[in-house]
C-alpha cells in the first residue's frame, strides 16, 4: 500500500493511491484527491475520477510534468489547492511531484515568493 504523509491539517501527499485506499482516504476525512498525473502514465488506477467522487469526495487531475513545475502558469494549480474543499491529498505516481507542489503551495500561502520557494524545491532536489 503506497503511504500516504500528512503535510499539514490541510494536505497530504502521496504517490498513486490503490483501490484498497480509496475508503481508507474517506474515512480519514479528506475531502478532495488532486491527481498530478498525465494521462499516458503507466500505473494509473482505471477510473479512478468515478471512484474517488462515489465516495463523495471532490477529484480534479491537474496533470503535470516535473519540469513544468517551474513555469509561471503552474500558480494555477494553487489557486486550485486554494478552492478544493480541505483536507487535500494530493498524489502522482512516487510522490515527487506532490511533494513540490504541496511546498510550494505552503510557501506562497506564506508569503514567499514563487521564485524563492521554487529555489527550496530545487535545492531539496525535488524537481
């Protein structure tokens, strides 16, 4: 079973959730799955949009390769985080990429700039 790390009260990262997760996720109280996955990934769980949502929690897929976590558009997908209903877990396939995401999110949240959290994740060696 892929673990699954609580960042803070309002997000979790993880890589790709499995079947055997999807009721453990609700019972825990997360509310929404942002999947950070493209499409053409090998290892994608089938469906996993309709079975998230049967549960009754929100899903979005924002797919999203690591090189691209450095462009200026990626600030969508933290207005996204911002408006998704809290807790939040947010996955891809080893957790690289939601572990960039979640850190930079928090940063921001703080008041750091893009660029110099961006920095951080680099220097983390995370993207």
């Amino acid at each position: 079973m892929n673990i699954v790390r609580k960042i803070n009260d309002k997000l979790a990262i993880a890589g790709q959730i499995t079947l055997c997760q999807l009721q453990q996720i609700a019972d825990e109280g997360y509310k929404s799955v942002l999947n950070l996955r493209l499409p053409d990934e090998t290892g994608l769980l089938a469906d996993e949009q309709e079975k998230i949502e049967l549960l009754g929690l929100c899903y979005l897929n924002f797919p999203i390769k690591p090189e691209d976590i450095n462009h200026p558009p990626t600030l969508q997908i933290y207005e996204t985080i911002s408006e998704l209903p809290k807790p939040i877990l947010i996955h891809c396939d080893n957790s690289i990429r939601s572990a960039a995401i979640a850190l930079l999110y928090i940063a921001i949240k703080q008041g750091i700039t893009f660029e110099k959290a961006l920095e951080k994740i680099v220097s983390l060696s995370l993207i």
